[in-house]
C-alpha cells in the first residue's frame, strides 16, 4: 500500500487490529474497494475508534425529510467552514457519489450558497455553518424554522447533531494531520 | 423534578427509557445527588446518548502524565473559547472539586492564562483553544512540544480527542437549549 | 495579608496612602470584610485611583428603571464579551448579591441570552455587547429602542456609560495582571 | 453657535450648565477657539462631565519618556482600531499640533506602522492596538519589553491608562452620535 | 525630487521610463503639480502600471446616477475598510476635491456611517464594504436593493468594480510598502 | 449553449461582442474546448473586459523561479481565504492541469498548508494569505524573505500582484453571482 504519510501519529499495521476492527476494514474495503484513512489514523486507539465509529454511523442513516445527500451536505458544509482538507475530500467524494452530480456535488462542497439549493436546504446549511463558527448565536427560532420548513423534531436534532459531529471529526482530522485517500479525488466524476 | 425547561427539545420522562439509560441515571444520581441535564436532554434520541456516552466517558480517564482535574481543564478552556454555559457551569464544577480548590478551579474556568499554571498545562489549554478556534493551524510541531513537556503520544492524543470532543458537545448544548442543573453552582465551593 | 501576587506593577503598602484613598479602603472593608484588589492594583498611582473612582461610583447608583441589579448586569455581559477574569469574578459575585439568586447571577455572568431576561435587559446587553464588540454599529435607532422599553434618556445613557466604563476597567486589569480577591469566589452564593 | 446635529442626545445650553463647566468651556474657547463638541455632548451629564474630565486631564501630562505628542499617538491609534470619527479628527488635529509635522500626523493616523516610528513608539502602539483589540492577551513580557526600551514603571501605567481611557471616549462617542468640531478638520495643517 | 523611502521596491529613474509613461507622468504632474507615487512605485515594472492605469481610468468616469465624487466615496470605504494609507490620504484628497467640502470629505473618509449620507449613498458603501470583508455574503437582492435605489445595471456594475478594484490598489499599496505623497496632506483643504 | 445562469446580470450573445473579444472567445474554444464563463459574465462591460484581461494575462507568463504551476498556486490559495466558487473551480482545474497531479492539485486547493509543499511556496503561499486577510500586517521583512528563498525582487512583485489580482477577480465573481463552466470539475483528473 501507499508508504504516503497519513498522520503525525504511529499507524498500526492492521493484523495487530482487535477482531472488530479488522472487520470493519475489511467492510469498507469490500464497499469501497480501499480502507479510508480517517479507520487507519484513529486505530493507533482502538477503543476510541470503535465507541466513535458505533455513534457517528447512526448518523448518516437516511430518514423521510433528510436524505443520505442531504446529510452529507451537511458534512461538507461544516467542513468547509472549518477549512478541513480530509473531510472536504472524502465528504466531497461521498457526496458527489449521494447525488449522482458531480458538479452539483463540487458546487455544494465549494459554496452551498451559490448552488442553486431549495428553501429546505438552504436554510440547513445556514443553520450549521452559524452552529459552528458563532454557536451562542443559536435559538429556538431556529429550530422552529427547520420544522415549518418540514423537518420532524428527530430530524431537526439529527442536523444539530451531525453539525456537532463533525466539529468533532474535522478536529481530529486537524490535529492528527490527517491525509485524505488519492482514491477520493477521482470518485463519483 | 424542577419544572424548568432545560431544553427546546421535548424531555422524556425517564420511566419510559431503555434499561441502560435508567441505570446511568441511578447511577447518577448515586454519585451526584442528582442526574445532570445532559443526559435528560439527550435522552430525547435515547441510542444517541448511549452511543455518545460510551465514547465519551472514555475520555476522562486519568493517565500518568494527564490527571482527571487536567483533562477537566481542557474541558472548560474549550468550553471558555465557545462560550458554553452548560459546560462552564457544569464543568467548572467538576473541576474545583477535582481540584479540591473552588478558587483555581474558577480562575482556570475564566481565564487559564491569568490562573498560575505550570508549563505544561499552560502549553496543553493554548494548544485546545488554538484546536477550537483556529483548526487550520495545528501541525505537528504542537505535538512535538506537548510530548517533550512530558506527555505521551497517548496523552497528546487524548489531549486531542478531548477537545475535539468538547467541540462536539458544547454545540449540542448550544442548539439544543440545554441548561445547567441548579446544584452545579455550589458544588465544590 | 495575602501574599499573592495581585497585580504586575508593585503594589504600595496601604499606610503610605492618601489621607482619602485609606478612607476608601477602610470603607470597603467595614462592608465587604476586605479591599478589593482593584484598588489595592490602582494605588500604584493614587491620584488616577482617587479620580477614577469619583467617576465609577456615579455609574451604580440605581434609578428607577435601572436598578443596582441591572447595572450589574451591564458589567458582566461587557467583561464576558471581553473576557475579563477580574471583573468576571468581582462583578460576578456583586450581581448574585444584588440579585439575591447565586444561579440566575452565575447564568447572566456566562451567557445572558439563555438566562430567560425579560425584553428589556435582553436588550440592554445585546446593546452593550455590541457596543463592545463593534462599537461602529451603533446608531440612533439602538436609543430609540431602549426607549421605547421603558428606558429615560438618561438611563440609556447610563447603559452607555457604564459599559464604556467597563470597557476601561476591563482593560486595565487585563493589562496590570489584575487578580479577583479569593473573597468573590464564595460570596452570596 | 451651529446648527448641526451634534449628539443623538439633547444638548444643554451652555448657560445652564453648572459653573465649574461654564468655566471649562470658556478657557477652552480661549485655548482653541471653540468648545470641543465632547463637552457639548457629555454636558447631558454634568456630573458625568465634571468628574471623567478630572480622571482625562491627567493622563496628557508629559513626562520625560512619554511626551505630549506621544501620548495623543496613543489616542489616535486606539481610535483607528476601534474605528471613532470623533477622536480620530480630533486627536488626530492634536497630534499635528504636538508634532508641529501635518504629514507625520496623519501618517500616524491612519497607519502608525508605516509611519517610521522608532522602535520605542512603535512598540508603545503595538501594545495599544494588542490592548484594544484582543486584550486577554497582554503579559507581564510586554511591560518588561516597554521598561526595556526606556519607559518607566509609571509611563507603562500611563500608556496602559490612556490606552484604556480611548476605549472608554470612543465608545461614548459610537454611541451618543458625538460629531467632530468642523474646526479640527484645518487645524494645524 | 523628494529623497524619501516610497517603496519597498526600487523606484526607476522616470527618464529610463517608456514613453507613454512618460506622458502620463508629465499629464499628472500638469494636473496636479506632482506625480502621484502610485506611477511611480508601479514603474518598477511599466508594462504591468499600463495595463493596470488603462483598466483602473475607465472606472472613475461619472455617469448619471455615480458623480466622480460618489466613485472617490466607495474609494475610501473600501480603503477605510482595508486600513490602507496610501489609499485613504490620496483619495481622500479626491474626495474633498470633488465635493468641494473638506469637512464632509474628511467625515466620509473616517465613517461614511455617520457623514449624513443619503439612502442611495449609505447603500452603496454598506455593499462595498460588505463585498470588501465578507464577499460570500453578496447576494442577487443586493444588486436589485441598489437598483430601485435610483442605479442602473451598469452602474450597481461599476459599483462592484471599483470596490474591487481597491481591494486590488490597497493590497498593491500594502504589500509595496507605497508612501503616499506629502502634497496630498493639505489638498483642497 | 448552456441554459444555466451564469451571472447575475445581463449576459449578452457572443455575436453583438466586438472584435477583439469575439476572437478571445475563438481562442479560448480553441485552446479549452469551451468559453471561460468570466469571459461571458464579463462581456456585460466590453471595455472593461478587454482592460482587465490585458492586464491579466500578463501574471501568468511563467519565469524561472515562479512556474506557470506556482503561480496557480497562489490564485488557489487567495480563493480559499476568500471563499470564491468560480475561482476555486476553475483555477483548481488549472493548478491540476499545470501540475499534471489532480490529487496534489485539490490538496493544494483546499489547504496547501498540508500538501507537503517545499519552503519557497510554503512561504509564498502564507504571505499571499497574509496578503488576502490582515494586508496591515505586510512589511518589508516578507519581501526580503521571498528573495532569501530564490525569488528576484520582480518574482516577488509578481507574487503581490497575482494575489491582489485575485482579491479583485474574487469580488467580482462574487458580486456578479458568477458560475464556474461544468467543463471544470473533470478536467485533468
């Protein structure tokens, strides 16, 4: 595999893994056809990746108002508001690959203000990107717009938390020099 | 029960949550004399605490070089740069108490810069906050730095990891209206 | 005495003072039980004290729409936006007293927006925060809302004052490595 | 008298005011020529008036390493950081006038660093704009780095007072609408 | 010839100069007895002040509903903005020249917000700075606001071109080290 | 022809274009297969199209120590701090095609601070940076920088007016609402 520098830390060789892990590996690498590097860099403390990995992945699950594209979008819009190259890649990537639109996809990724977006979405991505960069800013108003906009209250949380989320990850991929997978770049084109 | 609202979502009420849950508020309770609103606000996605809290509380676990009053510290000078009032109260508390002293547990709550740390510590709360509020300019160099002020990789991870961590939480405080349980105030005092 | 260090500039004994600033200090401490280190820090120079002081003292006094309370409130909204460890904990500690509620007070003191305010002092520290922040911002239309809200003209100059005040105060204790007598910290709580 | 709009709040007539502030206006009509609108504004407050003007008019006092033309350095650039029509025209009328140099004057103005100060000033406005814009950042490093380059404990004091006093008049000027004497615009050019 | 240091850069001798910079020089110095130092610091590279003067001249020819003095006034709020000396002295000489008004020129140059600006005015410059400091903001609502406004399409255009045109000149200006010339100082004062 | 809206104003047909621009169109088709959409966006103005593209053209003339690649660099790394779509899509297909490495382009693009650059373009890139956010903050130290790492003092002028020209092309994408051709996202992947 690649000798490429993918994190300020030690990366474990993956036959050290626990069995869960490795699995987990082996998953992505079946569905994806690589392992993504954010598994590789945060096994160097595996505990920690498999009670991060058991929450963030109850995130991403499609609801009726808030599609697998839509939530990605939020990854990305979050992202791009924290300036994080792994998340920019690998979000851009799945998110391209969510819509079926690379270039609505790139567009997003870049500015979603610029992309043509409905009401709905228009007014998630404002929410997370002020929930990010100035979050005492946030008030029930803003709840109460995403409902009559026509999310559930469930939904409304999921945008909350998926937001928080990758203030979370973008960090850890900030401060553990994580690099994104050459593979990313030429997927969903 | 108080009658205040402690969030904009909608609170269950804890009989009618899952087993684990109720065990985690008992044991709440036990240990504090009562359950903090965290867990009560959170409960309205009951797998989503869950899963959160098992990530979380792994965090706290003192290390050699890394106390539980140090990684306290982390917790509120991250809380300080984001503004959180559910963590600065919540979390200040716990840290005078781990502290044993309720006058440097709020100097450090406030402002660590003015509080008389030693080097280390100093250099690990400048690290966070520069992780909160300016993530792009993290590099390798802080890593290096931190370790020779006597961390272990491990420790400079969980230095990390906690602040990240932090990041995610205050949001979900932030947007969720989440209010701090009145007994925090004079805990430790 | 304490023997902390309380301030980067030398600190006079309190005998070698004026006639009127050992007055002062003998005030403060037949009602507080001790002498604030503001004014033990600003009797390096005692004349600035002396005058300083005549000016500060007009801006407390309580009016009919604008009570000692309130005032109060108008300080730490200021020194949280300018996070001022001093007057955080100084005037932290004199608004729980004020407000006879050591809860509501630590709330206003982290983040007036979530402390449930009515209209008007919502008001008043949105205004006075971004008189702090982005003073430029200010225009005629800030007066005629707080007028509107029950606000004489001289009252709202009062909000003005005050917080142009603590916009001095802050400063120099940030500036003189001012630190809160450990008296605050337990005070009306 | 002009019939300009001077403040957003009522203007006394000046034969109202209290005699110690008929005293001030008449000498500094006979210093300047006019009545600095400052006091026409601030005389809503009398007391106000009387009791900052007592605190203001002992920080322009030179002294051997801190002159009078320096110290209106300091006020024009605390006023350009913060933005203050009023203080800038009028300290900026000033300045020329204490340097006997238009040119210089308003170089330092608008941008002290290129104005080719020496290193004594130019870390003297350093400090100031630090103070003034992100004031939780000042050390005691930064009065020892003032000692060094020939300032006395007590002018630190006074560059750290003056620095702080601006603060306090440009936000009174922001918010009560304060405009300059046209005169200014002319003087010493 | 002035000895003084105007760039960071070497200055050439203006008789090596190209012809037609030459021209434009001798143009400048009929028109304002002075050849502004932004030719001469461009000079340093000729081609590059050709095809920047060529390009930068189209934008300051009044129209209709954009006199020359209301391009000097987006001038120096967008250099206002940027902090720009050479900027701020040289137009703001524009500007008193073109309106024929020191005072009011000098109040728009410092804060166009509180010179008494018409709607049309105070609009324009709002966007200017807007598009100055936080370009993502800008908005197809902008462009139609400064429409009914009393604008044309190709003037809301113009407006937007000289806004970014100074954000061209006062990085030029910045990065140059480019010192305003002494005779701009008492200009149509 | 596309139907998609490109710009926020007027975009008019190719045939009613003069001369001289209808063969830069010509040029353009020939050399990328399609027209640049500034080139159509900005056609709006014919004049100022052919002034702003004279000037233009010549910052991209490669020269031994700035190559054609590098000089992208820097209009990604200016359009990142400013957050500009069009730019980001279209340069960055630029830097990927200069480069003949679409992986090390898009890395560059999001944030070359992780792409593993040399020192030269690391520091170039930084000031450039510099240059976009704090222009204030540039001083003749940066210049003498650039040239200790290789550059001639009219290398180091071209890096200053590529940056600036991309502060000035930036803001007119984004006030124009300025859409990137779909070409881009796929080209030299």
């Amino acid at each position: 595999m690649s000798d490429e520098n993918i994190s300020w830390f030690p990366v474990p060789d993956e036959d050290e893994l626990p069995d869960n892990l490795r699995g987990l590996f082996m998953k992505a690498r079946q569905r994806l056809g690589f392992v993504p590097n954010v598994f590789r860099v945060m096994s160097f403390r595996p505990e920690r990746l498999s009670a991060w990995f058991a929450h963030y992945k109850q995130l991403h699950e499609p609801t009726e108002n808030l599609s697998a594209a839509e939530r990605e979008m939020i990854a990305v819009a979050v992202s791009m508001a924290n300036g994080c190259l792994y998340c920019l890649v690998s979000h851009g990537a799945a998110l391209r690959e969510a819509l079926g639109d690379p270039i609505q996809g790139d567009r997003i990724t870049f500015d979603y203000q610029r992309a043509g977006l409905g009401e709905k979405m228009h007014a998630v991505l404002d929410y997370v990107v002020k929930l990010t960069i100035s979050p005492r800013e946030c008030s029930p108003l803003d709840i109460e717009h995403l409902q009559r906009l026509g999310l559930t209250p469930e939904e409304v949380w999921d945008v909350i938390e998926i937001a928080a989320m990758y203030n979370f990850t973008n960090r850890m991929a900030h401060a553990t020099g994580m690099m994104p997978n050459p593979e990313y770049h030429s997927m969903a084109r």
